[in-house]
C-alpha cells in the first residue's frame, strides 16, 4: 500500500498531512523531503496529525508524507546487547560514523548488525511443531547471555526447515514454520520485529517471591523490590536520582539491564558508557556492557523521541524476559517522559488536566508500569521484568501530579531526601518516607539465609523510628538534657546511619553489599546496641561508650571487610563482646 | 539585504510579538523572515507556525510601529544563522549577532544555524579536567571541570557578576601549558552597567581580545533574548569543535530569558504550566544548556556557566529548578552570608558540582582532596544543626563538642569560604586550608578520612 498525502500545517513537532484516508492510527510516516520519521496520532476525515521525532525546523507545506504500513516498532535479535539506542532505536554509534558528533535529520541506520555473523545453535528438528513464543534455537551472543530465540508471538505451525548449527547474520532465514491450517510457509530470520506500543504476550502472573538483589544496603534490607516488581525514585534536583539508578543499573542481581537515559543530560549518558565497559559484573566476571542495552534520548534531543523511548525499552526488555531471563528496566527520569507528553498534548490544543498535563497521563502511566512482572513465559519459564522509574518532581515537590500517580502504579517508593544529599548522606533514600510492599513476598527468601533477618531489621527500623522523635525534642531542649536511655538511642541511631544506611557507590569494597554481608553487619550493629543498652541502664554513660575501642571498627566494617569474609565480621563480633565484657568491669 | 524569494505586502493580525500573514506559499517552519516597517526600518522575524497558506511570525526586535497595511515582509528560506570566524574575538554583538561595535561585518562564508544540532551522546567525552578557579569554595567544595555546565543561582542584589567575572579571570587548567581558550559572554536583558562592569573586567585582565559578546541589554527588546544564548554557544561551538578551543561561556541572566519565553507562549495563547511559563520549558533550556561537553577525538570543550536570579531567592520557582535538572551541579550564593559580609556568599549545602567526583583525587588534584571535601561538608552539615539548636537553648548550653562544632563552622566560613576578589588561591592552598579546620574537631569525628589520611595530615606524621 502507498500513501501519500501532503503536509498542510506545522507547529513545532506537530504535523498535519492530507491525504491519508487510508492509513492507519499509530501507524510510521515519513515526512517532507527529508523523509524524516513520524507517527499518526489522529486521523480526522483524510486529515492526520503526525508527530514528528526529528526537528522540524524547514519543512514547508505542500511537501510529501509517505505512510510505511506498520506501527512503530522494535527490532529484536541478536546484537541489542552492548547497544546504545536513541529513543527510536538507531544505533548512536552508526549515526556518529555518518554524521560526526551532532545527530542530523533523516539519519536512516538499522537497528541491528546486518551484516555480523552470530554463533547459531537449532533446538528443535524438522517436523516438530512449535507453539507461539516456544525458544527454537541459542545465540551465544556476549559471553554472559546466551540468547534463546523465542518462536514471534504471532506464529505457529510445523517446522519444515531449520538451519543447522553455525554462523549466521540477521539477514539470513534460520527458520521455515508451515501452519498447522495449512497456509503459506512463513520464513523467520533471527529477528523479529514487535510493536512499541504493544506488550508482548505471556501465559501469565506468578507469584514474586525472590527479591532483586541491589547491593545498597538500605534497598535490600529496608526496602526490598521483588524481581518483576516496581518502584519509583522521587527526588528534587541533585538528591542523586541519577546515582541511585547507575548503582542499580550496576548491581542488580538481573540477568540483562536496560538503561532508558530519558530527557536527561548528555554527558551522564556518556559517564555510563565510559564506565560500563570497564566494569565487572560480580556474577559472571564479565563487562557489564555485554548485558546492558541503553537507551540514550537526552533532554536536548527532539521531544516526541523521548514520549517512545520507554517503550522501545520495555518492549526489548520483555523479549529477554520471553527467553526465560529476568530483567531490570530503569527509566531515568519518567517525569521527562510525563513532559514529553505535556508538551505534545498542548501542541494538539488538548484540554489540560492537573498542571498542564493531559488527563491520559495516569493512564500511560498505569500501562507502562504494567508491563512489569513476573510471568509464565510462553515457552513455559518463569521470568520476570522489573522496572525502576526515577521520577523529578519540581521543586522537590512529591504532591505533584506525575510523583502523584506513578505512586499509585508502583508498589515500592524509595523518597530521595533533600537533607540527607545536602549532608551528602547517599544514597539518600529516606527511611522515613519510603516504603516497600514486597517485603511480606519476599521475607522467606531471607529467612533460609538469616533466621533473625526480620527481627534485626525490625530493631535497626525501630531505633531509627524512635530517634526521629526524640530528635524533635533533642533540638528544643538539646540532646544533653535528654536521660541517658535516650541519648544512647540519638548515639546508635548515628551510629546506623553513618555505618549501615550510607554507602560509597565509589569505593570499591562499599560500592556492592553482598546479602551475607548485610545481614553480619546487621548482627554486629543489633548487639552493639542492646549490649549498650545494658551498660547505660547498669549506669554507664554515652560518653563511655563512645569510647569503646572497637567502635571505630564497627564504624568502618563497611569498607574494612569486603563481601566474602564472614570471618572478619565473626571476630569483630568477638571483639565487640569482649569489649563490653571490659568496660561492664 | 537578502534579495530572494517573493515580498508579501499586509498583515492579517497583529498581536504583541507576534503576527500572522495570509496568501504565503512555499514558507518552512522555523524560516527567518525579513520585515520592512512601514517607514522603512528592518526587522527580523521566525516563522512559528505554518498552514493553509497562513504564517504565525514572532518578530524579534518587537512589533512596534508595524502596521497591518503597510508592512513587508519576505521569507529568506533558511533557519536563523549566524556568521563564524576566529575574527568574531574582540568583538561586540548584538543579541541576533549583528555588530554592536560600530565595526564593519564579520567577513566569511562560514554561518551556523543557531539553533544547532543535538551532540550524539556516543561522541561525546567525560569532562574530567579539573578547572582551578583559585576560590576555595568552588574549587575545593564543588570543584568544576571543562566541558561542565555549572550555573550561579543567585539573587538580586548578591554578588553573582563579580564573583563570575573573578572566575573567568582565574580559571586555569592544572599541571597544562597554555592551550587556546575563549570566552563568550551572552547577556540577556541586563542593564548597560552590567555589561560595561564584565567588559572592565575583561579589559583589566587584559584577555579581552579572546573575549566575544553577544549584548541583549535591558532596552532591547525581549523576544530578541531568545536568539542571543543560542546565537552565543553556536559561537561557542565553532571555536570549540571546529577550532578546538577551549570556551568558556557565560550566559547572565537565564530569568531574563525564561521571561521573554513566557511572553512568546502568552502571546499564542499556549496552556501555560507553572507559574505561566510555557509546558516545554525543560526541553527549551535543555536545548541551551546541552549544548556543552568535549567530544570524543576533539580538542576543545565548551564549559557554561549561566547566571539566573532566582525571584525572591525561591529555588523552588520554575526556572532555577529546571535548571537544576539540566545542569551539572549549582553553586547558590546566600543572601544571610552576603549581609554578614562574607564574599564569595556560597552558601554550603546547597552547592554541588555533580562532575567533581572523577575530577579530583589522585593524579587530578590531591589524593586527599574527595574525602576531605566529604568530610567538610559532613562537618559543616553538622555545624547547621547545631546551629539550630543553640538558637533555642543558647550557645552557653551547648556540649563542649558542639561549642568546637560551631567554631569550626564561624572559621569555616570567616577563612575558608571568605577571600578576596582578586585573592587566587592554589588547590593545595585550599586543601591545606581544610584540613587546619578539621583540626579543630577530635580525630573521632573524621569518620570519612581514612586512616592513612589523618597519620599524614592530622596527626602530622608521615606516613
């Protein structure tokens, strides 16, 4: 089918074309000269708007609009690994050879190598008959991940050919199904293209019970996220949201990453391709990079690219999930994302809701939180999608309306605090604002590692409760005026804070907390303060415990012993008895 | 004068700003249109709108005396563009690029679109290169490296343009020889004093001949503010990708510009957001501030630094909060501290330069220098609180602790913080200086100097 219609007005990314009584809503245009890329967002007699994700600057009316026939959609195959992807997915890497250090208009590249030769192992012979979705051959892409080829979600039927093992490009047909009805034989390559928009189907929810590993102790032991669950970071300008999602991004204990850079700045993007490469993942002994796919469309680069690149995201992350693995979505940030939408809804003179944004950005939200979780493959596994959304309310604001909302989608909250990153106290998660609704799921998990993990976790919370109280009355009457009980907890809670909660992303041994290491510090810090607790009530002071020679040690246990050296934390237990044992003397 | 394309004669509305033409054929988005006045006065407009044979213009230097009747207009057919030479240093601009100096044009074929392209992140290089500003509060505390785009949030009244001025005359690469380096000034209706107080500035220092400015001042009018930031770091680019300098561009006042942005989308009739400002106000000063770094492969760099008032010191208020969203890090400057007396007031918890982390330390600066900054700001977060609290019980009743707490707090700012305007201190002066303050508080209270660190420094011993 080839329509084309003719542009008749502009206004920024806005285009209205006429002439295009035939295509279809949501459907790929390429507008003016240029040919640069769009998508009908709404048709009214032969009149569609188009947005546009590239700048429009130049384009006159009268110029030509051609419609592609299909939605925007997602290239899926061997080589997203490793990528790094503007919001509409081309390859930032092929366009720099192009074009140079800028990104011009019209850049056509395709998303994945042509071209390079993928290690191709079948699974499935000739005859058998496959299901939608079942995994029918493995692509040892990056020594990491091994990619098991689902069968498109929209395909079935008898194999009449398969590729013997060996090396094969994208190009190259793998896969031949003949319908069990008796249709044409339809021909598959290694890679298959799947909508944007659309979620990629699954035989549905199971049950979250393993947590995601993050390696920040205030996430893994105060706030868990399950795999396959959502959270939001919330945070005002410089409260370390970025941070926060680099460590994540880093750590998480997901088979594959995917990085959305989302209306954010460039040179951070640039700081994770720099790093990424370099660094090791704890699990495989890999580079990080060979299982991360990024999505880079910073805040300078055209806004209607931005509103799609976290759907291009999720849906890449849903095809790893499809092969049975789990992974971790981090959008960074959502409320560029919630502009994007702002900005193109005003520009289609839409009626404003809360703040100027559309009254569709709850639901958009509601459907991209959604296409988290952990499912039954249709090949039979269990896998799961987690997504972590910063979210940048202005002014610090959590009462405004994109915070407001993704609130209701997300089920675990971790509220970045101005005074906390003032003190740069990082990550500067709350612990009184934050919450996890996880934590019932996933509390057994725990509990074959640590049967006191609930009880020491209750305790550290519940001193940390008690000290913001007694803290309001510390700053009217001064902390010295306080009984010694109390003052302990001011001391303890410090102590906490200062040796547990805070944590340097940029010291080696600190940067990553193991869940054995968390659970002996919780141990050592849990006895310190009930053996305290016993000297201030037999009537010792906070002054001396202050004093107590291992407290330095304990102090600094975070970087001191590294993850895998239970030993340590054994004797600096030792230490610490044996240490109360002198000074009850 | 441009001598292509069609003249149109009349117009069908006038409206602030802006106007809209009908019967125009073969007009692009975004075009630069030519305007003769009716009693001959040129002027120069954008095409924001295009449709149906009707053009929605926003006429830069303001719709005064245009008339519907006897105004021309003439579309040129390409975006708004600016000339670029090396000859441009030295030289006075006004807000759309047009000499200012009473000098002739700038002679080249060379023009960039002002709008510029967005950098590929891929090509782009992590700023690493520490910049020694000679102020300790910056360069020990939120310490800037090239290709960073670090703004002042200030207020009216506060000391911003001297303190901008004094780090434009200082900033220099540690442990480098000399390299070719620019400044490009773009002011955004400022007053005339203002301008004239960075040209002095400039000419004492004697680097006025590297020095470019693009002048909107206060009388000109506010639409033309749009254009001159941009028309500023197209420059900047120039000299910087194509030149391989390295350029350090300062924008005063951003304000000025978001306000003129307001009146633009008022006048259309947009939805506006907060406060009045325009929806895609981030995405519009995104496009300005992204428009610094280094690339991959290249020589130069261009580091920004804009200058934004922020109305009734709110850094909550629209501008200076998307700001912070764009940029890497603020130095906010502290009305208390200024009427105490203290210059540069940079106020300390605040402040952040979020690029410091891999442009300090080992090799960068001083090995000591990210936990003694850490630990400074540990101490001196310390020192609010107590502060806080000796206001209500009285700073007799204070812990002997927290009497040295507050002392180390009054010498943190009476010498750390306090210096000269034409005082350049070194980066181990500063450093040096830090660590004789943490020396007021016990050793137990350095919990984020290492071990090492405190033999060698605090407790004077080599190791």
């Amino acid at each position: 089918m080839n329509i084309t219609g003719k542009i008749v007005r502009i206004n920024g990314p806005i285009v209205e074309a006429e002439g295009m009584r035939a295509a279809g809503m949501l459907e790929v245009v390429e507008v003016g000269d240029l040919r640069l890329i769009g998508e009908i967002i709404r048709l009214k007699d032969d009149l569609a708007t188009i947005q546009v994700y590239e700048n429009t600057g130049g384009l006159k009316p009268g110029e030509p609009v051609a419609a592609t026939g299909r939605p925007l959609s997602v290239a899926l195959g061997p080589g997203l690994l490793g990528s790094i992807y503007d919001g509409i997915q081309r390859p930032l890497p092929a366009i720099m050879k192009h074009s140079g250090f800028y990104i011009r208009r019209g850049e056509k590249t395709v998303p994945l190598d042509a071209a390079r030769k993928w290690p191709f192992t079948p699974l499935v012979k000739v005859g058998e008959v496959l299901k939608p979705g079942q995994v029918y051959a493995e692509v040892q892409e990056t020594l990491a991940i091994k990619l098991r080829l689902p069968v498109p979600p929209d395909a079935e039927g008898r194999v009449a050919e398969i590729a013997p093992a060996g090396e094969y490009a994208n190009s190259a047909v793998v896969l031949k199904l003949e319908p069990a009805n008796g249709g044409a034989v339809r021909e598959f390559t290694m890679v298959q293209v799947w909508p944007a928009r659309k979620q990629r189907p699954s035989l549905g929810r199971v049950p979250m019970t393993q947590p995601m590993l993050t390696g920040l102790r205030i996430v893994d032991t105060f706030f868990p996220i399950a795999a396959g669950g959502t959270a939001a970071i919330p945070g005002g300008f410089g409260t370390g949201k970025t941070m926060t999602q680099h460590a994540l991004a880093k750590w998480s204990s997901a088979d594959v990453i995917v990085y959305i850079g989302c209306g954010e700045r460039g040179n951070e993007m640039t700081d994770v391709l720099k790093q990424f490469p370099e660094l090791i993942d704890p699990r495989t002994g890999r580079s990080m990079m060979e299982r991360t796919v990024m999505i880079a469309n910073t805040s300078n680069m055209p806004v209607a690219a931005r509103e799609v690149s976290i759907y291009t995201g999720i849906t890449i992350a849903e095809y790893f999930r499809d092969m049975g693995y789990n992974v971790a979505v981090m959008a960074d940030s959502t409320s560029r994302w919630a502009e994007a939408l702002r900005e193109l809804s005003g520009r289609l003179e839409e009626m404003p809701a809360d703040e100027g944004f559309p009254a569709y950005l709850p639901t958009r939200l509601a459907e991209f939180y959604e296409r988290a979780g952990k499912v039954r493959t249709l090949n039979g596994d269990e896998a799961s999608v987690s997504v972590v959304g910063a979210v940048s309310p202005p002014g610090g604001d959590f009462s405004e309306p994109v915070t407001q909302h993704t609130s209701r989608f997300i089920r675990c909250f971790w509220a970045l605090d101005r005074d906390l990153a003032n003190a740069r106290h990082y990550p500067a998660i709350s612990w009184l604002d934050s919450y996890s609704e996880y934590l019932p799921d996933i509390t057994a998990w725990w509990l074959v590692r640590n049967p006191d993990w609930p009880a020491h976790r209750l305790a550290l919370m519940e001193l940390l409760q008690q000290e913001n109280k007694l803290r309001r009355i510390a700053r009217l009457v001064g902390p010295d005026a306080l009984p010694p009980g109390q003052q302990l907890v001011l001391f303890t809670a410090e102590l906490v804070k200062n040796a547990f909660l805070q944590q340097n992303s940029f010291d080696t041994v600190d940067m990553y907390c193991s869940p054995e290491k968390q659970t002996a510090m919780m141990r050592i810090l849990v006895r310190f303060q009930e053996r305290a607790q016993a000297c201030v009530k037999a009537g010792g002071t906070v002054a001396e415990v202050r004093k107590i020679p291992c407290y330095e040690a304990v102090l600094r246990m975070k970087n001191n012993i590294a993850n895998g050296e239970p030993a340590k934390f054994e004797e600096l237990y030792k230490r610490m008895e044996a240490d109360f044992e002198e000074m009850g003397k | 004068m441009n001598q292509t394309g069609l003249e149109y004669c009349g117009l069908r509305k006038l409206d602030g700003p802006l106007f809209v033409i009908d019967g125009v054929c073969d007009v692009g988005y975004a075009e630069i249109v030519e305007i003769t006045a009716p009693d001959g006065s040129p002027r120069i407009g954008q095409v924001l709108e295009v449709g149906r044979g009707m053009a929605v213009v926003q006429v830069f230097s303001g719709t005064t005396g245009l008339s519907t009747s006897g105004t021309r207009a003439r579309f040129l057919g390409t975006g708004l563009e600016i000339p670029v030479s090396k000859e441009m240093l030295g030289r006075v601009f006004d807000g759309l690029g047009r000499p200012k100096d009473g000098l002739p044009e700038v002679l080249t074929s060379e023009r960039r679109d002002v709008n510029g392209l967005p950098l590929n992140p891929y090509a782009r290089e992590y700023p690493r290169d520490f910049i020694q500003t000679g102020i300790s509060a910056i360069d020990l505390m939120n310490s800037i490296v090239r290709g960073q785009k670090l703004p002042i949030f200030s207020g009216n009244g506060l000391p911003h343009n001297r303190m901008a001025a004094q780090i434009a005359r200082q900033a220099r690469l540690l442990g480098k020889g000399d390299q070719p380096f620019a400044i490009v000034f773009a002011a955004m209706g400022v007053k005339y004093d203002v301008a004239r107080f960075f040209i002095d500035s400039f000419e004492r220092s004697g680097v006025s001949g590297n020095v470019t400015m693009f002048l909107s001042l206060a009388d000109d009018p506010s639409v033309e503010r749009l254009v001159t930031p941009r028309a500023a770091l197209t420059f900047a680019e120039y000299l910087a990708f194509e030149q391989g300098m390295h350029v350090l561009v300062l924008l005063t006042d951003m304000t000025n510009y978001c306000e003129a942005l307001r009146e633009i989308a008022t006048a259309r009739g947009e939805i506006p957001s907060r406060k009045g400002y325009p929806g895609y106000l981030y995405s519009d000063l995104a496009s300005i501030y992204e428009r610094a770094g280094r690339v991959a492969g290249g020589a130069g760099s261009v580091t920004q630094m804009a200058i934004l008032t922020m109305p009734s010191d709110d850094i909550s208020h629209p501008v200076p909060d998307l700001t912070g969203y764009i940029t890497e890090g603020q130095i906010v400057l502290n009305r208390e501290m200024f009427q105490r007396g203290i210059y540069p007031p940079v106020a300390g918890l605040p402040s952040l330069s979020r690029l410091m982390k891999d442009g300090i330390g080992k090799g960068l600066t001083r090995d000591d220098h990210p936990h003694v900054a850490s630990q400074l700001f540990a101490c001196y977060s310390k020192v609010k609180e107590i502060r806080a609290l000796a206001s209500v019980i009285g700073e007799e009743e204070l812990s002997p602790l927290d009497k040295l707490y507050m002392k180390f707090g009054e010498e943190f700012e009476r010498r750390l913080v306090t210096q000269g305007e034409e005082e350049n201190r070194s980066i181990e002066q500063s450093l040096d200086l830090g660590w004789e303050l943490l020396k007021i508080l016990p050793r137990a209270e350095l919990y984020r100097l290492t071990e090492e660190e405190l033999k060698e420094r605090y407790d004077g011993v080599a190791v």
